[in-house]
C-alpha cells in the first residue's frame, strides 16, 4: 500500500503539469484556432461518456451491493434500455462526424490570393524552403536545422513535398501535421497569428538521422517580413516576441 503513494503522486502531477501543456495548445494559427475548438469539443464528449460509464459501473455496487440472501428480480432484456444506449452514441458519432467534416473543410481550404507562397522540400534528413518569386532558398542540414519565416496576420501557402521517402510537415503549435511524399505536391494555408518562434519536425520515421530532422518557425510581424525578403532572406530579422518553442 505505501508504495502506491508515488505512483499516485507521479500521475496526479503528470496529468496537472505535462498534460496540462501538451493537452490543450493555445494554436498558433488561424487554421490551428478550428482545430483546437475541435479538441475541446472532443475532451468533452469523451470526458461525458467516461462521467457516464464509470458512474454506471460504480453506482450499482454501492446501491445494490448484496446484503442479504435475498436476490432482486432478475430480467435479460430491456428494449428501451437498450435502444437509449443504442441511440445515444450513435448520434453522438454523427455529431462528431459533423463537426469534423465542417472544420476539416476550413482548415483544408485553399485561399485564391495567398499573399506569400514557399515551397518545401522533405528530404533525408533536413528541409528546403523556396520562397516562391525570389531567388530565397533556405536549406539546413541535420547539424543546422533550417529556417522558416512567415509573416503574423497574412496567409502563406505551402507547397510540400520530398525528394527521397516520406516524410511529414509538423508544427506542434500549428496542431497541424501533413505528409511530404516524393512526386505529390501537398498544398495547406498557414495565417500564424502570434509572433514567435515554434519548433517544428518531421513526424514520420524516414531513416537514421530522422531524429534529427527539426526546423524552426519564426513568426514576424509584415514589416519585418518584408525588410526581409527586400534584403533576399539575408537580414537579421528582429528577435520575435513571445518564443514558444
Ligand atoms: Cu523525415
């Protein structure tokens, strides 16, 4: 018995601390801002059906724990009973169907007139981002992970995809994950919406150095961006605000 006490302990503070940041990102970008109303609305659905099943479970060894040899009626069906538990989560499914088909379609959205376009290419084991219309190419190597910067409030389309095996576009902060396959071109909006820095990865095994496979996000604000691409990637772009690695 007493060595169940840091085991509770652990868990308690691993699901206030450890949780408590990695279960509910604020979201970084517009995009992210959906999908994290999505996240809520499934903790929630999740956190009822739990609320309901445990409380089934509990409820009836309290109420009718045996106390005496006297047994309740017994019975083995109950039609409204089992068309209530039938039905209860079947809507529920088709309501979190909905609201997934609703948001998927805007955050897979194409805008018309993305006001900045880069390329990106996977490749064992870094990244290259070709900002679209200038001569900006930022490749980085395993040992000095590359670069990507966006500007804060304006839409950036990506164009991803690789050179060799899969690999997968991830920005924790973005809540958003996409895969770069060799000869298919997988196009996503990002509108960051917070200055700062966010660490991305690759978040498909894709070989020895896949480990190694990081890059940063810098978001700035449009001034700064500019200046930027004026001095052909070249500047030293001011410090972003708020860093969230
Ligand atoms: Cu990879």
């Amino acid at each position: 018995m007493r060595n169940t006490r840091p085991v509770l302990a652990t868990s308690l503070l691993l699901s206030t601390t450890g949780c408590g940041v990695y279960a509910l990102p604020a979201g970084a970008t517009t995009q992210a801002q959906v999908l994290r109303q999505d996240w809520i609305v499934f903790t929630l659905a999740g956190l009822f059906v739990a609320v309901v099943v445990f409380g089934l479970i509990l409820f009836p060894l309290f109420a009718w724990r045996r106390r005496s040899n006297d047994y309740p009626v017994q019975f083995s069906r109950n039609t409204k009973l089992e068309l209530i538990y039938t039905i209860i989560p079947l809507l529920m499914v088709i309501a979190l169907f909905a609201v997934t088909y609703r948001d998927e379609i805007i955050v897979e959205h194409l805008g018309a007139h993305p006001a900045n376009t880069v390329d990106v290419l996977a490749f064992q084991w870094s990244w290259r981002f070709h900002y679209v219309g200038t001569a900006i190419n930022i490749e980085g190597t395993p040992n000095a992970p590359p670069q990507l910067i966006l500007p804060v409030d304006e839409t950036t389309r990506i164009n991803l995809t690789s050179s060799d095996v899969n690999h997968e576009f991830w920005v924790p902060a973005f809540l958003f994950k996409r895969d770069a396959i060799a000869g298919v071109k997988n196009s996503f909006d990002l509108r960051p919406i917070h200055i700062g820095v966010y660490l991305g990865r690759c978040a498909e095994f894709c070989g020895f150095d896949h480990a190694l496979m990081t890059f940063t996000v810098r978001v700035v604000s449009q001034t700064d961006y500019v200046r930027w691409l004026r001095a052909g990637g070249s500047s030293i772009v001011p410090s972003a605000e708020g860093s969230t690695l």
